[in-house]
C-alpha cells in the first residue's frame, strides 16, 4: 500500500483547460450502481454482417442521382445522399477526397442501423477525410455537434474524422453497439468519439492524435472495448465517467496532456496498455472511480511509466495518482513505485509466471524475474517460448518496460513505423533514450530479427557504458567476428557482466538471432548493474568467475 501525497495536489494533473473539458464531457447524474466487473459479458466483434449492396461514393467525380452509386465508374458524390439509399446490410464505399460542407455533404452524417461506411482500412483512411459538425440531440447531454452519429450494429471503417467547431464531437455514440475501426481522429475540437447512454462498441486499432479536449470519452452506463488503439499527442488519451464499465486493453497512450482521467463511478478494466510519456499524471482516479489495474488470476501487464514529463508543473505528474478512498490493486503491471500517490496495493506481478516449458531451462530464473515484474510475458497457452528468436520492435518494448528511460534525442519519424503501428510508443521511447537508432534511408526494420550483437549494443549505448576496456574481448573465442562498430559497448557490456553465453560461456555468436531467453538474460543483467535487482548466480555470466 502507497499513499504519498495529498487530494490537493490534483490541481497539478493537467492545466485547467483540459479539465473543463474532461468534466464537461463526463458531468451526468449519478445512477444506481454498477453492477461487479465478474457480472459482465466482454463484448467481442460479432459477426459481420451479410453484405447486400455496395454503394460507391466519390465527392470529386460522383453524381447524387438515384441511377448512379452502384459502380465505381458511377458513384455518387455525397455520403448523405449514399445513406438514404442504404440499407442494413450495405456497405458505403468512400473514394479518396474530402467530405466536407464543400461538397454537399450535411452534418452530422447520420449512420443506418447495420450500414457499414468504409474507406482505407490499411492507411486508418489517411486520403479519406470527413469534415464537418452540426447540431445532434443526445437523450443524456441536449444538443450537441457531431460529424457522425452512429447507429446500432453500424460500421465505421477506414476514414479520418475531424470536427474543427467549438465542443465538436468526431463521431458520437449513443446507446448503441457498433464498431469503428482502422480510422484517424484529429483536430476535433473536443474529442473523437463520445460514448454514453448505455452503449457497447467496439473502438479498435485507430489513431487519436492532436484532439483539444479528449482521445475518447466514455459516461453514463456504457461498456465496450477500446483496443490496440494508439493515443498520442492530445489532451487526456480517454475521459471516462459516470457508471461505465469499458475494457481498455492493448493501448498506446503516450506523450498526452494525461494519459487517462477517471471520474464518477466508472469502473474500466485496463490489460496490456503502455501509458507513458504524459506531460502531468499517467493515470487520475477521482471520487468513486475505482478501476481494475490486474488481480493475481488476471495480471494488468499494463506499462505506466514516465509520466510527469512537464518539469515546470509543481508536483511533478505521477504515474497513479488515486485521489479517491477507494484501496486500488494493482497487479502486475510496470509501474514505478515511487511515481505512485493514494491508497494503492501494488504487486510487481501475480503468480502466472511458471511457464511450462522452461522447468530447468538454463534461463529459468532470469525469465521468471521479469515476468513477475510485467516486463516480458509469456503466450495464452502457458508458454514462454524461450529460444524463439526476438523482433527489434519487441526488443524496443522489452527495454521500454524495464527501464522507462528518459528521452535525450529528439523524436525520429522512422519511414516504416507509422504512428498506429501496435510498437510505435516503445519504439520512439528506445529511439529517443538513445538504446535504438535506424537504418540508413530512415527505416527502423520493425520486425527484423535482432542478433544478439545489436541487442547487447543497444543496452550498453542506452545505459551509457561508454567505451569497455578491449582486452576484455579475449574472453570470446569468436571476437574476431564482432563488427568494428560493436566491439567498445561489447566490451563495455562484458565489463558490467552484462553478457550471458549458453551454452559455452565463451562463444559470443554476436551475429546470431538472439533468442527470447537470451534477451531476458541480458536485460536483467542489466537491471543488476544499476542496482536494481539482486545477482542470480549463473555459469554463464561472462566474467562472474
């Protein structure tokens, strides 16, 4: 249990402008309470539904009459005009354009029940733009300005959405389940999408970036999930109130004004999310909010580190900060315990870390260390896999987790890393720590394999150990094959102990694939060279005898 700080220092999360926004967007009156997160049914993606007709749109070449829309050769030129003709059932299919006032579109653009509007799916509708507001009645917050609104069992794919006018709403949802999918939201002037009534979508793999207010809002009585989105540059990542019960998992919500805001009685679950890099606090739990962080049968694995990145703003942004009575669990996830404020029983990790293959495995205990600590997990059938070989996107999130490094370069746009990629945060949080660097032409090579070479590489430049002593190379039968560029922070690494060879604990193998257990190894070895976890005694340490 951790309680550091006062309820009146959550005037330090975030600048009063983004606070009005978030309470704005949440304020609706207390209902009766929530029901236990065990009594709900996780919404999964239901069937899609049976296509009877496509429709095609295009706002430069398209003609709103009732022969066109059947052929791309002949689309029509409004989604408006496209929606009176749909059914449930039909898909809408946008050519690349604007979709704006400019070209007949009205707003808000009101959804059909089981009518599916798609664009690019593969670019999350980055050539597809849908701008524009007007007036919408919700049954919970009166008038309101929406581009789209949408409908039961609809589908929302592939386009981007901005609403540029004072409290505009991308996209908002009201008791209804849907899905929104593959889809960009920026520059609206509140948020992105707003949930409330007793909705139940579905939010998955799409960008929230530069909104003023809120990634997404969620109140009243909704649930839903919100997965494998990426939240970044915006004011809170997610707002989430009232009595809703929405399941937050496989989110990157970095570099925000705040990662999430909690307020009411919302009870949201949180699995294998990084929230990291915000200005002010990671995660602020006010009133009766009292979300689900991991319990010892369902571990968080959620990375909440980093925050509190505005030096200027006094206290310091922290990664949790309960304001509440409530007594949070938080149970394995990768949280520093010292950026923790409130009542909060914290547990580095659960009791899920006996993997079933790696009894008696030469890395048993170095893989066990960082599993309990969320920094590595294993796979749904109990596994750890521990030679399988490691991607330099998984590399990168490995040493995000373990470290949380600071940044000390500036950000780098890598031409193969496109901000909605699942590795996007760790991997601009290894770039900029100084542990990672591209490839010449400006690509990072994501899902490269990493040989054990760059691996050790990467740990000795992001921890700056600096050039090691040469001769300590003689200790590898094979140092004749480490690269010129590489022998410094290899004999750096080596002076540290940071070098783990199996099974002859001379022979490097620096360009071999490294494998899972060996990343494991390495990094832990590293945690024991800043003091931050106790030496396991091993044969394979290079220079442990």
């Amino acid at each position: 249990m951790v309680r550091t700080r006062k309820k009146s220092m959550l005037r330090s999360i975030v600048s009063t402008q983004f606070a009005l926004l978030a309470l704005l967007a949440l304020s609706t009156p207390l209902i009766a309470q929530a029901p236990a997160v065990s009594q709900l049914p996780i919404p999964t993606t239901p069937a899609p539904p049976t296509v009877t007709a496509v429709l095609y749109v295009n706002p430069n070449t398209g003609s709103d009459q009732a022969t066109s829309g059947r052929t791309d050769a002949a689309p029509f030129r409004t989604i408006t005009f496209a929606m009176q003709q749909a059914n449930a059932g039909t898909v809408i299919q946008l050519a690349p354009g604007n979709y704006t006032q400019q070209s007949a579109e009205q707003f808000p653009i009101v959804m059909k029940p089981g009518v599916i509007l798609r664009g690019d799916e593969n670019s999350k509708g980055a050539n597809i733009l849908i701008q524009g507001s007007g007036a919408t009645l919700s049954k919970t917050f009166g008038q309101q300005n929406a581009t789209i609104r949408a409908a039961n069992g609809s589908e929302i794919r592939g386009v981007t959405v901005t609403n540029t006018v004072t409290r505009g709403t991308g996209i908002w949802v009201e008791d209804v389940d849907c899905i929104i999918a593959n889809s960009t939201f920026t520059n609206n002037n509140r948020e992105g999408i707003f949930v409330t009534g007793n909705s139940n979508p579905i939010v998955a793999d799409s960008v929230f970036t530069k909104n003023g207010g809120n990634g997404i809002s969620i109140t009243s009585g909704s649930r839903g999930v919100i997965r494998n989105n990426v939240f970044n540059d915006t004011g809170f990542g997610l707002a989430i109130g009232g009595n809703s019960i929405p399941r937050l998992e496989g989110n990157q919500i970095t570099q925000n004004q705040a990662g999430i805001y909690m307020d009411g009685s919302t009870s949201p679950i949180l699995r294998n999310n990084v929230i990291t890099d915000s200005l002010g606090d990671g995660i602020v739990v006010l009133n009766r909010a009292f979300p689900d962080l991991g319990t010892a049968d369902s571990l968080g694995n959620n990375t909440i580190r980093n925050n509190g990145r505005d030096t200027k703003r006094k206290p310091l942004g922290l990664d949790i900060n309960n304001t509440t009575s409530n007594r949070l669990q938080a149970v394995g996830n990768s949280i520093d315990p010292k950026k923790i404020a409130g009542l909060i029983n914290f547990v580095a990790g659960g009791t899920n870390t006996a993997f079933s293959d790696i009894q008696g495995h030469w890395a048993q205990q170095y893989i066990q260390a960082l599993a309990s600590q969320a920094i590595i997990t294993g796979f749904p059938d109990g596994t750890f896999k521990p030679n399988d070989p490691v991607t330099r996107a998984q590399f990168a999130t490995i040493v995000a987790k373990a470290f949380s490094p600071a940044p000390r370069n500036p950000a780098v746009n890598f031409t193969d890393v496109r901000s909605n990629f699942w590795g996007f945060g760790a991997i601009q949080t290894a770039s900029r720590a100084g542990f990672m660097a591209g490839f010449p032409g400006g690509a990072f090579r994501p899902d490269q394999r990493i040989p054990k070479v760059q691996a050790l590489v990467a740990l000795s430049n992001g921890l700056q150990y600096g050039a090691g002593d040469s001769s300590l190379l003689s200790r590898f039968q094979d140092a004749a094959s480490i690269p010129s560029w590489a022998t410094g922070p290899i004999a750096a690494a080596t002076q540290r102990q940071i070098v783990v060879n199996y099974p002859t604990v001379g022979q490097l193998n620096p360009n071999r694939e490294a494998t899972r257990a060996e990343v494991a190894a390495f990094i832990y070895q590293a945690l024991v060279a800043q003091g931050k976890a106790q030496a396991i005694p091993s044969p394979y340490v290079v220079g442990a005898r």
